[in-house]
C-alpha cells in the first residue's frame, strides 16, 4: 500500500461569510454609538458589534481547518479558543457526507466533525475532500 504524500491542505473560510460577519459587526457598532449618543439603551449591540468585527478579521486571515493527508488528520482551528484534532483509529475512516467531514468509527457510528462546507472556501474544501475519499485506510 503506497503511503500517501506529506502534505498539509489548509482550509480557509469562505470570503462571503468573513465579509457578512465584518458588515453585520460595522452596522452593530454604528447602531450601537447612534443609540449611546441619544442616551436611550444598553451597550450591547456596541459589544455585539465589536465581537462580530473581530470574528470576520480573524475569518479573512485565519485558517477554518486542516487537512494533513499522510496522517489522515483533520485540525480544527477555533477563531477564538483551542484547537481540536480528529485523527481515525485503526478500523476508523474519515469520509465526505454531503457538506460535512464524518468520522466512521469501527462499529460504523458517525461522528459528524465541527466544519460544514457553508463556512469554508469552496475550492479550498474541494481539494480537502478530495484528498480525504483518495486517501487509503490504514489497517
């Protein structure tokens, strides 16, 4: 069985979703001084607006996840906290369903893993799942 090659595939999130997040922050900001100015409400569409400003920077600069193909393991890059690795056992597989990456353990149970297709690049995604049916099982 030939090994596949050392390469890592990194997984970017989709531009559309990191600009949503930057435009909705910017309105809630915006929003949030208009209504601190007029002395009528909370300052929270102010927090909102900050949270979702710096979740579409990180968005448009960071990484969604990562595929490595001679270790068959998927890295999940959280914008904010820690980093989550799923690697198969033996007996295990990692598969495509749709828009989502399973994990098929032994007993054939899936565990779906936290990336979806919708927030990642498309093109990026396409070579991840591509490398992720071609790569072989291990025994």
């Amino acid at each position: 069985m030939a090994t596949p090659p050392r390469r890592t595939l990194p997984v970017g999130y989709s531009r559309p979703a990191a600009w949503t997040f930057l435009a909705v922050g910017i309105f809630n900001l915006l929003g949030g001084l208009l209504i601190l100015a007029n002395g009528s409400g909370r300052i929270i569409n102010l927090v909102l607006g900050v949270l979702f400003v710096v979740l579409g920077a990180l968005y448009l600069g960071r990484p969604y996840f990562t595929y490595t193909a001679h270790t068959r393991t998927v890295e999940v890059i959280a914008p904010i906290g820690t980093r989550r690795t799923f690697r198969p056992e033996a007996g295990e597989s990692l598969a495509v369903e749709g828009k989502r990456i399973v994990l098929v353990r032994a007993d054939g149970k899936r565990k779906k893993l936290p990336v979806n297709r919708y927030l990642a690049n498309a093109a990026e995604w396409d070579a991840a799942a591509a490398a992720i049916v071609q790569a072989p099982e291990r025994a």
